[in-house]
C-alpha cells in the first residue's frame, strides 16, 4: 500500500527558478539558509504564508544537524524550494541515520509544529537519510503585486538598518 500523498506524484510546474541550497550541517549555516529562504518566498508568497514555511523549513533544517548524523558529525543538508502556480513545495534532505539526542531535556516539538505550520507534509526516514516535504497553497499572483508596495517595505536585509 502507497502511503504517499497525490502531491508527490502529480506534475510540479515551476513559474519561476528553484531555491536550491546545500550546505554542511551546521547551525550557522542553517541560519543563513533560512534568511535565504525567507528572500525567496518573500518574492510571492504572502508575509503570514513566509513566516510559516520559514520556521516549518527551519525546524526541519535543525532537525537535520541535531539529529541526523550520529557517526559523521556535520554531513551535507539539502534545502529546495519550488513555487508553482497554486502551491510551494520545500524539500528539506540529509543523508544521515536519526540520533537520539545527548542531552536529557525533553523537546521533541518540532515535527508537530512543521505539521502545523505547512498544509501537508511527507516525511520519509531511512537509514540513508531523511526527507522532509513540505507543502503549501499558495496561489501565484506574479510579480505585480510588489510594485504596489513602497520600497521599503520589498528590501531585504541582512543586517541591522545601520548596516545597510
């Protein structure tokens, strides 16, 4: 029996370039790749819809380096995220096997909260990796929308305002 959502299988027609992001397993890193994200949906997709799908991707991201590598410390997290004309799907993916954490705190919150926050979302862990899908509607209005806004409001920055 497939247990796979219809959405994995079904046509995914970009409108515009992917994100496509890979980096080693760090913390910093994860950082860095979630304002890059934030960049890129922030392109089209509605402020409430970014905020959710950052933090649903950060929380994957995360999972990633805390969890995924038990006997290589700091291997490879892939981050994609592609933008159709109805949804956006954001592929979060490490080539490590689950670890139990180290320390006795009890978190364990973060798969809930990506569940949450994304539409629907597939999960698939093996012993060469886990795969974190996530899936959104968000319908596609193009670019156009962004000249409405004053320019302040569209800059991006990485820094304090001083910095910019």
């Amino acid at each position: 029996m497939n247990f796979n959502p219809r959405w994995l299988s079904e046509p995914f027609d970009d409108v515009r370039p992917p994100l496509q992001l890979q980096m080693v397993a760090t913390d910093r890193n994860v950082s860095l790749a979630r304002r890059r994200l934030r960049d890129w949906l922030t392109a089209d997709v509605s402020s409430e819809l970014v905020d959710d799908l950052v933090l649903a991707a950060y929380e994957a991201m995360t999972n990633a380096v805390e969890h995924g590598y038990a006997d290589c410390p700091h291997g490879p997290v892939r981050l994609q995220a592609r933008r159709s004309s109805d949804h956006v799907l954001i592929t979060v993916s490490d080539d490590g096997s689950w670890r139990v954490p180290i320390n006795d705190h009890f978190r364990g919150r973060g798969l809930s909260l990506i569940r949450l926050l994304a539409d629907d979302v597939h999960i698939a862990a093996g012993p060469d990796g886990t795969v974190v899908r996530l899936w959104a509607e968000a319908p596609y209005e193009g670019l156009a929308h962004l000249r409405s806004r004053p320019a302040a409001r569209r800059a991006t920055s990485l820094g304090p305002p001083a910095a910019r």
